[in-house]
C-alpha cells in the first residue's frame, strides 16, 4: 500500500471512528434520558404525598428527561376538571388522579389505560396492599397505582376527655352524648365537627358510614335506590341533630379541611374524618397534636362501619406510546416504597400502599411517637373490618353519589326536612338507574 492510499486509508477510518464515536454519545444519551422532550401535566388534590412528590419532581426529570408539571387543585375541582378532560379528549393530563370509586366509570367509558403492560418488575406490585390494588381495579386488570390509602376513624380531644373523666364514645348514643357535654357555644368550644359540604367525596363518604351503622344501604338487590328506609331516615336524622346542635356555625357546608381546622385550632372536641386528616391537624397546628387521641368509629344499632378508600394516579387514554411509557415510569417512581419511606422520614406521613414499608422500622419508629393506642393501629383495625363497597363501587356511582350529597346538604342547611329530601334523593337516583338500565321504568 503506497502512502497516499495508506493516508486516505486512515482518513476514512478516523471519519467512520468519529461518526461512530457521535451515534454511541448520542444513543448512550438517549438511553440514559428515554423521555427527553415528553412532557407530562400531572392533575391531584392537595395532599402531603403530593407536596413531598413536588419537592423530588427535578429529581425525576434529571434522570429521564421528561417534563413534569404537577397541577394541585381543591378536592372537588380535581374530580370535575378529570372527567371533562377524559370525556372530552382534551389530553390535557396525561397522569390522572383516580378515586377508587371511579375506577369502574373511567374504565367502562374507555378512558383510562390498563397498567399491566407497563409495570417494571423492580416496583414489586406484589408488596401493595391487595385491598389497595383491588381498589384500583376493575375486571381483573389494574388501572392506578395507588398514591395513599385510608379509613375514617374519630380523632377526640384526649385532655378535655381526661379533664372531665369522659371515655371516647364507643356508640352512637355515646357520641351524642360526649357531643352535647363539650358545646359550649359562649366558649366558641363545639362537640364535634363534620363534613357537610355536597358531594360523593364529602358529606356522603363520612354520612356513608352513619348510614351502614344504622341498618341503611345505597341500593337494594334489585338496584332500587333504598337510602328513605327508616334506617336510612334514623342515621340521616341522627347526622344532622350533630351538625345543627353540636358542630361550630357553618358545619352544613363544611369540607374535611374545615373539619381538620375545627380540631386544630380547638373549636371541636371531636371529628370522625380520614385518618390522614392527622397529618393535616399537625401540619395546621403541631402544637395540639400530642393533645389528641385516636379510636375507631363509634358503632350503630347495626355495627361499626369505617370506610375504606384509595386515591391514585392513571393514564389517560388521550395520550401517545412514549407519554404512556413516561407517565408509567413517574407514576412507579413517585409511588414506590423508596418514596414513601423518604415521606416518612422528611415528612411524618403515615399512609404506606406498601406492606413492607407499614412494617418498616421507621414506619413503626414514628408509631412510638405519637399517643397510645396509636393512629397506626386504629387504622390497621378499621381497614381490617372495612366493607369494600362502603360506597358502591359501580359505573354510575359519581352521579348517583353526586345527587346524593347535593340533598344531604340540602336537608343539613334545613332547605328541606329529612324525609323530603331523602324522597328526593331515591327519585332522581332511580331516573339514573332507568336510563342506565339497571332498573325497568
């Protein structure tokens, strides 16, 4: 080989090396940043998981490349803005929050997309709590992962109780009773605060529970609409006599924020809220904390019924492979138990999906701190004993929910009486069931 060809020979070789060198950077980027350009806009409620997920968010987007804007919103704006976006292929989420309840009516409409295909095997699905993964599915597939779980149970003023000699209420009657001894309206002090505020996630989901207690039920086994039984008159009765006699002025419209304030801020001697609502009391006031107990939901004629629920992020449909695969990689990231161990310890959070991290020792660490018997063992027990449908887990239940608590308000602020509005209630709920087929006009 002469030299000019031996010099072209190593020209050509030192082009094809560079080029080379320039594809394996490039790929070796790409595949160390598989989401660069994809951004997701993220939609949930106000929660303290989503606050400490907010904080880490850079960290996501360091490492893949995509673009996360995390929108928060009130409770029940998130639930309006979700199903408009679905229904009308706006795409403007790409991550959607998701109530378990809605689980059924999201799927059945086509809306979400079914995470099995997506799931890595390193976020070990098997850990999740199965009652917080039946939650999050329908028809045997999964459609959310969950981002917290809870129960309702009643937080109560420890030292007022201790002051006065009063045990926590056991009962209903109990309850009444303890509601009565502590208001005291020239004190500005109240017996007990709860939800009254309309909707399916406010005044019917702690309602839901007094309901149950009392013999009521949703629907019959014919999908007749039954809440104006006598049970369901008794426990709807019995509901508004505490918010009109023994709760702070305004309770009939009052959220699980202006519950959680009534007991942080000392106007209330009692509520029967989700158990998450201690972080909240503690974040409003850290003062009043060690002041309050925990025990379970006072039991009715018919039994002790705490709620069961699951709140957490699906894929919408309106969206492309790579935002899939994106959002599925937030989504695994932001609910693993890595997350959750870190909320825990940066935080206090205390509403692991994950089994292993309830049973971690920093998990139990922060047990040891709070008073006896703990919030964690109070909501072990309750989702122990749970109903599964405390609320009916069915395709129409944010409509038929919805109507629902639009008459609870209506009875709490007294616009009608109990038995009128309860007529009102089954009426417009049994038109639902005709025109969804469930019942025969």
């Amino acid at each position: 080989m002469n030299g000019k060809v031996w010099m072209r020979f190593i020209l050509v070789t030192v082009i094809v090396l560079v080029m080379l060198g320039g594809i394996l950077a490039y790929a070796s980027a790409q595949e160390a940043k598989p989401f660069e350009g994809v951004k997701l806009t993220v939609i949930n409620w106000g929660l303290p998981q989503i606050t400490y997920i907010k904080k880490h968010i850079p960290e996501f987007e360091k490492r893949t490349g995509a673009k996360v804007d995390l929108k928060v919103y009130s409770e029940t704006d998130v639930r309006s803005k979700v199903v408009l976006d679905l229904a009308t292929k706006a795409g403007e989420y790409q991550v959607v929050e998701v109530d378990n309840n809605y689980v059924p009516e999201l799927v059945e409409n086509g809306w979400l997309v079914p995470l099995g295909p997506y799931i890595k095997p390193e976020y070990h699905l098997e850990d999740v709590l199965k009652s917080y993964l039946a939650t999050n599915s329908w028809k045997g597939k999964l459609y959310a992962l969950p981002i917290y779980a809870e129960s309702t149970n009643l937080f109560y003023r420890k030292d007022w109780f201790e002051e006065d000699g009063i045990k926590p209420p056991e009962t209903m009657e109990e309850l009444e009773e303890a509601a009565k001894h502590f208001t005291n309206s020239a004190k500005k002090r109240y017996g007990i605060a709860l939800r009254g505020l309309r909707g399916e996630g406010m005044n019917v989901y702690i309602w839901a529970g007094f309901l149950r207690a009392f013999g009521g039920k949703f629907l019959d086994e014919n999908w007749e609409p039954v809440l104006n039984s006598v049970e369901g008159i008794k426990a709807t009765t019995f509901y508004k006599k505490l918010l009109i006699e023994y709760a702070p002025p305004g309770a009939s419209s009052f959220s699980w924020d202006h519950v959680a304030s009534a007991l942080a801020h000392e106007r209330a001697a009692m509520i029967i809220d989700a158990t998450d609502i201690y972080n909240v009391v503690m974040e409003k006031n850290p003062e009043v904390i060690d002041k309050i107990g925990y025990a379970m939901v006072p039991e009715g004629p018919k039994g002790r019924y705490p709620s069961v629920f699951s709140s957490g992020w699906g894929i919408s449909k309106w969206t492309t492979e790579r935002e899939r695969k994106a959002a599925a990689e937030f989504m695994q990231w932001a609910t693993s138990k890595e997350m959750q161990i870190g909320m825990t310890k940066e935080m206090g959070i205390l509403s692991p999906t994950y089994a292993s991290v309830a049973d971690s020792p920093i998990y139990r660490e922060q047990y040891k701190k709070m008073p006896k018997p703990t919030w964690g063992t109070i909501l072990s027990k309750s989702v122990e004993i749970a109903l599964p449908d405390y609320r009916p887990r069915i395709p129409e239940w944010r409509r038929m929910g919805d109507i629902i608590g639009i008459w609870l308000e209506k009875i709490f602020v007294e616009e009608v009486n109990v038995q009128e509005g309860l007529n009102k209630a089954v009426e417009e709920v049994r038109k639902l069931m005709i025109k969804t087929g469930r019942i025969k006009g």
